[in-house]
C-alpha cells in the first residue's frame, strides 16, 4: 500500500535521493505469506485416517478409505493410481508409515498386517493374516529407528515385528493382554536398554528400547522384543492419549474422564506417580478429547469441541488458552476439534467445525530457559481448508511442510507459500495469489495479469520473462509485444513448461538455474540441462540461489558460498567456496548478491546459543566475525522457522571478510533485504518487530 502523503519515510534529514530497486523494496511491506488449499482427486468414499511419508525419498500423502482402499496422493493432490492398495472384503483401521524407510504399515479390520514397499511402484504388498486372524487390527507403532512394528488387535494381542529393507514381516514375540489395544508408544531413552533388561532378572539385554502400551479398560504394560512384558499402573477408564514426555523421561497419560497424569519408571516393575490433574472442559466428560499434540519441550496442546485451545506445560505444571478469534470474525461460533504441530515451522494449526483452520506461529526467544505462554503464540489469518464440514483429523508432513486436513468424505493439501515481489530492471512482478499475478513496467506504467493454473510456489524474473515453479514442474511466461515498447504490451503467454523436482530455481535471460538431486544444474527454457555447476561433496548440495543482473550466489547446506559472474556462456567464479563460519550465528535462510558481484548479504535465524558478550558487529557496530575452526549450515528459505536473528551479515568478497550489522537494539529483526542497482554499498533492509 502507498503510504500516507505526509508521512516520512525516513527519519532525520531528507537524505539523497534513492534508487529505484531500492526504493521498491523500502516501500513494500514484509513478506506475507499464504496457505492455498487444493483437494485430493479420486477420493469417492469416506475417509478414515491420512498420514504423510516420513522418508525424504517418498513424501507423498497416503490416505485410507471406506472399501479397502489405501491411496497416494503427491503435493498437488494428484493421486498415484498405479501404487493404489485395495483389500475387498476389509476395510482399513490403522496406517503408520516407517520413519526410516518408505514403507507404510496397514493395519485390516480382518487381521491382517500388510506392508507397502514404494520401490515396487504398484499396490502390491506383503502380507500376514495369521498373527491377529479374524481380529481387528487396532494400534499400529513402529519404533524410532524403524527397525520394529508393534501391532495390536481387537483381542488384546501385541505382536513385535521384524522388517527388513524390502518390507518383508516375521515375527520377534507376541505379549497378550485382555481387551482391545488401543495405545502404544516406545520409550526412546539412553536408560532404554537397562530398562528393558530390569524388567525381568536374568534375561539379556533387548535389542529396541522398551514400549508401553494400553487397552480399553486403561491397564498398562511395558514390554520389550526378548518377549519381557510387565503391568505398570491401571488407571479403570479409556484413554485419550499415551504419550512420552522425553525431556523428564515420563510416562504422560490423558484419560477419557479428562484425568492428566505423569509417571516416572523406577527399576523392575514400579511405576511412581509425579503429577495427576483433573481437566476443566466445557460439557464435562462428555466433551472428551477430539486431538492432542505436543508443542514445545513440555507443552501439550489439547482440543475438545471449545472455542479454544488448552496448553499444558507438564514442566512447570502450568497452563494457558488459546482462544479461537480472528479480527474479522471468520472463527465466530467455531469450535476446535483437531490439532497439529509443525516444529521445523514452529505452526501450531487447529482444525475447527466448521472446516477452518486457525493458525498461531511460535514467537517465543530460543534462549535457555526463554519461559513460553500465550502471549508467546501470535495468531494468523484463519485458512478456510473444507467446506462446512469439521477438519476431523491435520497432519504436517515432516519434508515438505504440507498441511493435510481431512473431513468425512475429502482431504485436502495445504502449502505455504510466500507472496512475491520483484524488480528486474524496469519489470516488476507482484504476487496477488498462489495462481494470480501482477506484471508491471514501472516508468512506462504498463501493467498486465498473469494467471495460471499451477498452485506457485516461486517465482523469480528476468526482463519480460516469468518464471513460475511448484516443486514438481516449472512454466516461463513472457509479456508479448514488448519490441514496440512497453505500453504496446498485450499480454503475457506461457511459453513453455517442463519438468521441475525442485524449490530452488533461478531465472537469468535464456538460462533457469535449478537445484535438483544435490546438483546446481542450468537448463534451457525448455528444462533441457546443458551443464552443471560443481561442487565439492564436502560442501553439501545447494539449498538457495539468487541471481542480481549477471550475479548468481549459491548457498549449500554447510553454509559454504559461492558467486559467478553469468554474463558470458561460460561461468566465471568469483568467489569461490567461501565459509560462513561467524561465531554465534545460526543457519543462513536467505541470501543476495549485489550487482556488481562485490558483495553477497545474508539473513540468519537465531542460533541455538545465545551470543558471547563483545562479539563482532553488536550494537549497530560493523566488525569483523569472529572466525570459528568449522563451517557454517544453511536451510531453504521453504523450511526456514518463524524466528529470525536480528542480524545482517555481509561477506565482502574482495578483501574475503564479514562484516554485520545488529537490529536488536532497536527492538528489530530483518525479513527482506535488497541492494541498489547503481551504488554496490547501499543495502537496503526490511525488519519487523523482533519475537523478543
């Protein structure tokens, strides 16, 4: 928006006159960033659970319906019919996918537990129908490293399975209880191993850490894979949740009568009660629990049916509410029935009844001991995801930060992305949507729409060419008409699309710089790779790229820079696998070349200690950074957290130094940053409140 015509734009005496990129930059506001909906096609029967691919390999969302069908479904929601599972005759009670391999584990209401193995590419899988035969299969769980399945049935059995690389099932030992099996969860501890062999005297050591689990009745076990099984503690009422709270190695118990409990194990068999609560909920023990999630270290989010979120911080044993409201009134009369927490995004989503979904994203400073509340939590526009119907069930998947929420007949994939806005030389481009755009020529004022089909997740320009990408496919536009100038501009045209595994690319006159399977390739607008950049392996893959007129800058995932002069066919270095080893500085998100190749500025998110006192650069001071003997790391922009550091660094490549900048005693935090295109010393800086 134009600001007011009376209000300074800066502070002090009227300064020069700034240049146009810079200029552009300085007025827009920080980056907003949108979650765009799209439904999940082929989906004709109601839906019983969906769980995204843990494996980097695999990522695609798979959904198990009413019928006996299991389906797959990429980030687009395009569905993957040649790996369809169906059973006739069954219908599907539990899925869990490995968190080590691409395998995903389904549990059958005839007993069966099958095995889908992605490298076979169809709907084939392995197969055992003889462990739970003709009992429900009720609770799926595999353990931390992906090298053990626990599944229980409807009869009370627990069966310890073994599988290897291609998903073939075999059996370690069985436990049997009574009732059906409703909770499992393993206890993933540097004491596992002693654990489980204190369970009974005289055995040897259990190779997999131990597992709890529970029935119908809330009875519950430990057990281990040497065939070790040992009641702990009965509680006489179902549970909601049974959870493990690694910080204090507690058991965490949530109870359908709204009891909330913490267990401590103590050697053998004893299990010692530390903290017991009776929850207040709106309509009692009849409301229940409709979801739970762990947020951060210690803090429990709970939902049932209310106008509000509750926290539970099981550390200090305290509590706080997150009301759902939004300024314009869209969660009016809305309650919360699903919940989802995002660590990477640190984004807590809460599906509502009426098929929204709220969002609040973790402000709150990393320091040690940083005490975290609701003033903590800033909320953010509400996203409408079903149409009048509950989200039942919200899921984030852990590689590609998609957001699933599933109603009673529909699923649908939600991505973030962030709204673009360009200046390349007199082009601008302004992102309006995830399929809507704005081209404008900036002296001449021509200004056309560009509107395609695929959900954007990028962007970037080159003069009058458009580049469009969404993790799986790219397009380029072009603004036709330009040779009469920039008002004779009729339109703007796809002119071709290709394929594009990547969230990295970079657009620069006839040549798209694409990062794909750790390689920094340059394509034709065509996608037809005519060569590759080089990196050494030790440096990491590639995880950004900018490209300022003739300058690209690479970043890899070490934090090791590299800048090339793109004007001429062939790539000139100018700096050459350069370290970003600054003392105290967490993970590069964002980096920019200037056009003159002399500098390259970076934006970071907190680092993970806070910083020793007289480092270099504090107080709005430039220094020199404190050299560290090992590199840095950097994370794409995509994956970057809500927090950013308060820092702006600069790598001035000539004389190889870094130099920065703080924000922090101005209560500030750099989000956007852009340099001029004639004077190769003037950084321009877009912050916003800082968390703290």
């Amino acid at each position: 928006r134009n600001p007011p015509a009376r209000q300074r734009l800066w502070p002090g005496p009227t300064p020069r006159r700034r240049r146009p990129e810079l200029r552009w930059a300085l007025l827009g506001a920080a980056m907003a960033k949108i979650f765009t909906p799209v439904k999940c096609k082929g989906i004709n029967s109601r839906v019983i659970t969906s769980a995204w691919g843990q494996h980097p390999s695999f990522t695609a969302l798979a959904v198990a319906r009413e019928g006996g069908v299991v389906s797959f479904h990429s980030d687009e929601g395009d569905v993957m019919d040649t790996r369809t599972v169906t059973r006739p005759g069954a219908d599907v009670t539990t899925i869990s996918w490995s968190p080590s391999k691409p395998l995903l584990a389904i549990g059958w209401s005839d007993g069966t537990v099958s095995m889908w193995n992605e490298s076979t590419g169809t709907g084939q899988t392995n197969d055992d129908s003889d462990v739970h035969s003709d009992r429900a299969v009720s609770v799926l769980q595999w353990s931390p490293d992906g090298m053990r399945l626990v599944s229980g049935d409807q009869s009370g059995r627990v069966n310890v399975w073994k599988v290897d690389p291609m998903g073939r099932l075999s059996t370690v030992c069985s436990h049997t209880r009574t009732g059906t099996i409703t909770h499992c969860v393993f206890k993933p501890s540097s004491k596992a191993k002693s654990a489980a062999a204190s369970l009974v005297s005289n055995f040897s050591v259990a190779e997999q850490p131990p597992f709890y689990f529970a029935n119908e009745a809330g009875a519950v076990s430990i057990a281990d894979d040497m065939g070790h099984c040992n009641d702990m503690v009965a509680l006489g009422m179902p549970l909601a949740a049974l959870l493990w709270f690694a910080a204090k190695e507690h058991l965490v118990v949530l109870t359908r009568g709204l009891v909330l409990a913490q267990f401590r194990a103590e050697a053998g068999t004893k299990m010692t009660q530390v903290m017991k609560v009776k929850l207040s909920v709106a309509g009692g023990v009849d409301a229940g629990i409709a979801g739970v999630s762990w947020l951060c270290e210690g803090h429990l989010a709970t939902v049932s049916s209310e106008a509000i979120v509750r926290v539970w911080d099981l550390a200090d044993e305290d509590n706080y509410v997150l009301p759902l409201a939004d300024d314009e009134g869209t969660l009016a009369g809305e309650r919360a029935v699903s919940v989802s927490y995002h660590p990477g995004r640190r984004l807590l989503a809460v599906g509502t009844s009426g098929g929204h979904i709220a969002l609040w994203r973790l402000r709150a400073p990393r320091g040690a001991g940083a005490a975290v509340d609701d003033s903590s939590w800033q909320p953010e526009r509400p996203l409408k995801a079903l149409e009048g119907v509950p989200a039942r069930t919200l899921s984030w998947s852990p590689q590609s930060h998609h957001l699933a929420a599933a109603g009673a007949d529909s699923v649908v994939v939600c991505a973030e992305s962030t709204l673009v806005r360009l200046l390349r030389g007199e082009w601008a481009l302004v992102q309006l949507s995830a399929y809507d755009f704005v081209v404008e020529h900036v002296s001449e004022g021509a200004r056309l729409e560009l509107r395609t089909a695929m959900r954007t997740m990028g962007a970037d320009m080159s003069g009058h060419r458009v580049l469009l990408w969404n993790g799986s496919r790219a397009e380029v536009h072009e603004v036709g008409g330009v040779g009469g100038g920039a008002l004779a501009a009729t339109s703007v045209e796809m002119v071709s699309q290709f394929k594009a595994p990547s969230l990295t690319l970079a657009l620069h006159n006839d040549s798209v710089y694409m990062v794909t399977e750790g390689r920094l390739n340059v394509a034709n607008l065509k996608g037809v790779v005519r060569s590759t950049l080089p990196f050494m392996d030790a440096e990491g893959p590639p995880v950004l790229l900018d490209v300022s007129k003739s300058i690209l800058c690479a970043c890899t995932s070490t934090g090791v820079l590299r800048v090339w002069d793109i004007s001429r066919n062939e790539p000139r270095q100018l700096a050459a696998g350069r370290t970003f080893d600054v003392a105290n500085a967490g993970p590069i998100y964002s980096i920019r070349a200037n056009p003159f190749g002399t500098a390259v500025s970076i934006l970071t998110q907190p680092a993970n200690e806070p910083p020793a006192a007289g480092a270099g650069g504090r107080g709005g001071v430039r220094g020199r950074a404190h050299q560290l003997p090992a590199g840095g790391s950097a994370v794409p922009a995509s994956a970057a957290a809500g927090d950013r550091s308060s820092m702006v660094y600069v790598y001035q490549i000539e004389t190889d130094a870094f130099s920065a900048y703080d924000f922090g005693p101005q209560g500030a935090s750099p989000v956007d940053h852009v340099w001029d295109a004639t004077e190769p010393k003037l950084l321009g800086v877009i912050t916003e409140p800082a968390a703290s």
